[in-house]
C-alpha cells in the first residue's frame, strides 16, 4: 500500500484496537474481558480464518495453497519447526487485507478490539493513527505449554506421531514469538510477557493501561 493510502485507512480505522502476539497468550480473554468492560465489540481473526482462506487464490496466498494441498502429518510431523515457521500463511502475512477489509465494513461505534496471531507488528503499525492502540502478548514457553494442555491438543492427535506434533507446534510457536519480541522491539510497539505468575486480571489490567483506557 501507499504510504497515503495507509494514512487513509488509519484514519478509518482510529477506533480499532489492535491485540496480537503468540498462541495461548490470552489474547482472546483479554478482548472479551476489555469489550464487556468498555462496551466495546470484539472482531477475532481466528473465528475469520475458514472465510479468509475461501476468499483466497493461489495468486494471493500461495503458502495458504501449498499448506491446504498437505495432509495432516505433512503438516506437522514431517517438516522442521523451522520450515514450518517460515512457510506458514498466516505468520506471511497471507490474508490480512481481508483482515482489514473486514474491519472497514465494521461501524465506527463501539469501538472495536480486534485480536488475533494474525496481527502482525509490522503489518498493523502503518494502520495505527494512535500508537497506543496496539499491544503484543509474548507468552513464555510454558506459559503456551500450560495453555494448550488446559485447551487440549486437537491438531497433534490428528496426526500419526501426536507427541512430535506437539513439540513441533510448540518450537514452531516458540520461535513466532521471539520474532514478535524482536519487531515490536524494532519498531517501538508495546510488547507483554505473559508469563505463568500472571493472571487474567493482571493481563487484562496491563493491556487496559496500554490502550490508555
């Protein structure tokens, strides 16, 4: 996108809050606890996933169509953590237009918390006509261990080796999250460790102070 063009759909979307970072974070928590609080509505980018890859091509989302055309152990048991961080659609960016696009059709009132894994930093920082309208939970590693074994692990059981799966999927996640660290640091974003001594309450207060609200 331009650089105008992006002042413009900063401007349409001031009303946006942005929380990304990585999976088992509490980003989707936090966004229901801050909407119920503030009278705010919630926009998930996971809950979009299904549409946003049928409203996809192999031309706008290439890694999305090789991803789609693997099976379930081609997926997660048979290629690296490091492959699969960086062949990954959604971590490409993959699909955010339609993210956005989603968002411009959204009325300006209530405002609205959009949240997700999806929202990556260097992506949402051109859209941000206020900085402090986005914020990156960065769960530790066993913090998202303990998420996930409290959500169970639907994904690794539909494979022929669950508990490589798994730790595929947590080294995977592990290193997304450290690349977060790094670009929020680059580009002067708000960042969160969420580590095991935080609670829902703690979180939701640390990401209320970060919006300013």
């Amino acid at each position: 996108m331009r650089r105008d063009e992006n002042d413009g759909i900063a401007t349409a979307l001031r009303h946006v809050y942005w929380i990304g970072g990585g999976s088992g974070a509490g980003k989707s928590t936090v966004a229901r606890r801050i909407v119920t609080r503030y009278g705010m509505s919630v926009y998930s980018t996971d809950d979009a996933m299904s549409d946003h890859a049928d409203r996809s091509t192999p031309e706008s989302a290439p890694h999305l169509s090789g991803f789609m055309a693997m099976g379930m152990d081609e997926r997660w048991v048979d290629r690296s953590p490091e492959t699969m961080l960086e062949t990954f659609h959604w971590f490409r960016g993959e699909g955010f237009g339609l993210i956005v696009d989603d968002l411009l059709r959204l009325p300006a009132k209530p405002s609205v918390i959009a949240e997700g894994f999806r929202l990556l930093p260097s992506l949402v920082k051109p859209l941000l006509a206020e900085p402090r309208h986005a914020v990156w939970l960065l769960p530790t590693p066993e913090f998202r261990r303990a998420a996930f074994d409290r959500r169970g692990w639907t994904i690794p059981h539909k494979t022929g080796n669950p508990e490589l799966a798994k730790n595929n999927l947590l080294e995977r996640d592990r290193m997304f999250t450290n690349r977060l660290a790094d670009e929020t640091q680059r580009l002067e974003l708000p960042a969160i460790e969420v580590d095991s001594a935080m609670n829902e309450d703690d979180l939701t207060g640390h990401v209320t102070q970060a919006f300013g609200l």
